[in-house]
C-alpha cells in the first residue's frame, strides 16, 4: 500500500511500533474556531503517550478524533496502520465522568463492550472477572455504580476499556473527577497495567505532574489553534518506587521544564 | 404530618372527609349526595351484578388496550425524536398541540369515523393518554448524557442494541413518570369516550343511572372508578420509587 510507503519515508524509525498515526489532522468547529491545526503525531505500540496542554488547546478533540467519535476537518488517523472511519473494537475509550450503566452491576459494566459483541454471558463475565481482579475490585461485581466511590467507579470504567481487548486504550482525563490520595495510587495502578498489558495507551491530562509521572512520552499541544508543539521524553528510572520517583531530579527538572514553556500562555 | 408532637397517618384526613360527606348525606340537603354509607351499601349491591360487571370488564379492557398502544407507540416514538432533531421538528408540533388541546371536542370526530363501539374508546384512550407519555420519553431521552452516548458509539453498539440496552434505561425515569401522568389522563379519556358514546360500559351506567336519579348507583360507580384511578397512580408511583437510586445517579 502506498500509505505505508510514505510512512517509512517520512519517520523510519517510529513507524515499526507506531500503533496510531495522526497526519496532517486539523479540526474546525462552527464560530469558526480553529481547535486543531495540522496535527502530526505518532503513538507507539506498548508505550504510554500523553496529549498534555492548556484547556482549550483540542486535546479531548484530537482522542475523539482518534477513537473515531468526532471526523476531522482534514487529515487521517491510522491504527495498526488502517485508516480510522468511526470507532472500531481495536480502540477503546475510559471517560472523564466514566459513562458508566447506572442500572447495572459492576459485572455487567465491565463486560458490557462484550455483551455488545454478541460474547455469550458466562464467557463475556468470566473475561470482566478477570480484569475486575486486575483493578482491585474483587467482591464489588454486584455492586451498582451508585454504591462505589468516585475512585472505584473509574476502575470499572477502566476494566471495561480492558476488557474488549483493544490494542489502543484512549483515556480522557480519567483520574479529573477523583480526589488527590485517590489519584496517586490510582496512577501507580496504572504504570503497573502499562508494564503488564503492554497496549497502546493515549492519555490525556492537564496536570503536569500526572503526565510526568505517567507517560513515556508527551506530547504538549500549544493553545487554539492546537498543534504539536513539542514532544518530551521524560528520562528517569521507571525501577525506582513511586515516592523514590515523585523526588527524582529527571522528573522534577521535566516538570518545572514543562511549567515554564506553559507559563507564557497562563495569564 | 405532625399535629401537637402526634404524628397523624395520611389516611385520617380521608377519614375526615368520609366523615364530612356522612353528616352532609345523612342530613339530606339535596338529593344530589346520598350518604357515603349507603352509597357504599348500594355498591356491595350493584357490583357482583352482571350489569356492573360487564361494564368494568368492556371499561378495563379498552382501557388497558389504550394504553398498551400508547405506551407502545408513545415510548419508542418519544425516545426517537429525542435522539434525532428531524424527526423532532417534524413531530414536535403535533404533539405539543394535542397535550394541551380540549381533546373532548375531539372525540365525536373519532365517533363519526369508528362509530359507537369500543375501537372509539380505546382511540380515545389513546387519544387522551399518548401525548404526555411521548413527551416525557423525549425529555428523558434529551436527557441522555453525551458521555454515554459516546460509550454507546464508542463500543460499538447498533442503532438497536443503543436503543434497547442504554436509551430506553438512561430515560426511563422520565418515560415512567409520563406513563404515570398517561395512566390518569387514560381514564379521563375511557370514561369521557363511553358518556359520548354513552351506549356502552360505564358511560352506560352512568346514563342510566342519571336519568333515573339514582344518585346512590351513581355515587358507588364513581369510588370503583376514583379507587382505581388511585390505585394505578399509587402502583407507578412505587415503581418510580424503585428506579430513584440511578435516576438522581445519571447526570
């Protein structure tokens, strides 16, 4: 196919893991406001990327686009190197306000994306048992969302994205809504799911920090008209516990980095 | 309700109107209302004849296949134009007119059309009742958060598993507070329909009872038909208790 041909000529160190491309994506919402412009960005497989900016820059805009939820303007998005028309079983999305079934148990929340596909009951449960498990939810399955903590309720959403098995898992803001103590042993839950599940994670967050701590790779986006602006690996030993991190100079010296080339668009 | 630090159970103020309607009765300052004593005498007379029960049985069967069409068409019609502006815009005006129409005036048309039989009665049932139940499962279904619509897409549901596994659940403490309102007006309209028609069921009844004076005949049909009445608002209003723990949940 041509367009993997133009892959490995433009990047030809990236494209072998890349699990999403975005190309040339721009978006334009009806004002008209420019939300995206031009967009080139490459996520590679296993790793965890972050979309990370001020509010207003697109970055919700551009995991929409991503997941196949909102059409760009111009421009494509490629997964596992297939053009994206619509959502697909090979993505799936964690929201900010988890969207979970209020009317149904955490069970049958965790193992609903199945149940869309047609996967028979005990198969499609003992699949959302498992990963139930793997969140630390074990003896809430019949549980309903209105029972659990804010905390608890994004680990279902969480199980659930893991549940159908998708190779790229798009989080939007997912630990926003849950409160600081929560937030922390939530995001160390997380890096633990990136090692062990080795999937494609695209996480976004406006908190410095959280992308810090979490990603492999970050992608800032400047504000409206939001673009790549830059891309920054954060260096420091992922062998280290969480608190060993949180005090590491790589991390610290990437924060403070980050802050002063945001601070300028933060009046 | 507390009178003097006693609390007072919701059934003494019905007592005290039972009360209130015996003395008035029983004092005989119009022939209009009889005793509420021997109306109730009089309905333990009237009810197991055969009379009385066919027209409760003709009256419920129009009455529930009323509303079986309108909860049928109603829901799934309301929840659509919810989720689609064309089919809103489309619609919307019809609906917003007839709910607060003088739907009586109404009802010798379907007459002139259907004639004096029970189709008339359960189209005016239907008439009456379908309105308010499409407009409350549009209202819920609006209500519908963004967030889980896009789980909906996202996951990959069809048109018909969105429907039937997210839509009709996310609305369905709107859509059953407009069955409850429907379920009223309902009986508004099978009782309304059968004194048009007045050559079946209750309005039957009433006819007759009402040319004759039989005020105490008349009264009894009224409890069966207010208890009833009663009875159907109490049992949707129970079932809207059990789903409140995800209506407040959802937003």
């Amino acid at each position: 196919m041509t367009m993997q041909a133009t892959t490995q000529n433009e990047t030809p160190t990236a494209t072998a893991a890349a699990a999403v491309s975005v190309r040339g994506v721009s978006m334009v919402y009806p004002g008209p406001v420019q939300a995206l412009q031009d967009v080139d960005l490459e996520f590679q497989a296993g790793k965890l990327t972050t979309l990370l900016g001020p509010s207003g820059c697109g970055k919700t805009t551009l995991l929409k686009i991503i997941a196949g939820l909102i059409r760009p303007a111009s421009g494509t998005v490629l997964v596992n190197s297939r053009p994206v028309d619509g959502p697909g079983p090979e993505r799936a999305f964690v929201f900010q306000d988890f969207a979970l079934l209020p009317w149904a148990n955490v069970i049958r929340n965790v193992a609903f994306g199945l149940e869309l596909r047609g996967v028979p009951t005990a198969e499609r449960e003992a699949v959302a048992e498992q990963y139930i498990a793997e969140i630390g939810l074990v003896g809430f399955e019949r549980k309903y969302p209105h029972e659990l903590s804010i905390g608890m309720r994004q680990r279902v959403g969480l199980a659930r994205a893991l549940a159908v098995k998708a190779d790229v898992l798009l989080l939007d803001e997912p630990f926003s809504a849950i409160d600081e103590q929560t937030r922390r042993k939530f995001q160390e839950d997380l890096l633990r799911l990136v090692a062990m599940e080795r999937r494609t994670f695209v996480f976004v967050t406006h908190s410095i920090e959280e992308a810090v701590y979490l990603s492999d790779r970050i992608a800032l986006l400047s504000p409206r008209p939001g673009r790549v602006w830059k891309i920054i690996e954060p260096r420091m030993s992922r062998t280290l516990s969480p608190d060993q991190i949180r005090r590491e100079p790589g991390y610290l010296d990437t924060v403070e980095a980050i802050w002063q080339s945001l601070k300028d668009y933060v009046e | 309700m507390q009178i003097l630090g006693y609390r007072i159970p919701n059934a003494v103020s019905l007592l005290l109107w039972a009360t209130v309607w015996e003395i008035v009765g029983q004092a005989r300052i119009t022939i209009l209302l009889p005793p509420l004593s021997s109306t109730l005498v009089r309905l333990l007379e009237i009810a197991p004849t055969e009379t009385f029960m066919t027209a409760l049985g003709i009256t419920a069967q129009a009455y529930l296949l009323g509303v079986g069409i309108s909860i049928l068409i109603g829901v799934p019609l309301g929840i659509v134009m919810g989720r689609s502006a064309l089919i809103d815009r489309l619609i919307l005006p019809w609906v917003s007119l007839f709910v607060s129409a003088p739907l009586t005036a109404l009802v010798p048309v379907i007459m002139v059309l259907f004639g004096f039989g029970e189709t008339t009665i359960v189209l005016t049932v239907v008439l009456f009742a379908i309105w308010i139940i499409i407009l409350d499962a549009r209202a819920g279904s609006r209500g519908i958060s963004q967030s889980l619509t896009e789980m909906a897409r996202s996951y990959g549901a069809t048109r018909w598993q969105a429907f039937t596994k997210i839509y009709l659940w996310a609305a369905l403490p709107e859509i059953l507070a407009g069955i409850r309102l429907g379920l009223v007006r309902a009986v508004k309209g099978v009782i309304i329909g059968q004194l048009l028609v007045s050559v079946i069921g209750f309005g039957y009844l009433f006819e007759i009872y009402s040319s004759n004076f039989l005020m105490e005949h008349m009264w009894a049909l009224l409890l069966v038909l207010f208890f009833f009445a009663y009875l159907l608002d109490a049992g949707m209003g129970e079932l809207e208790r059990r789903i409140d723990y995800y209506s407040a949940a959802r937003h």
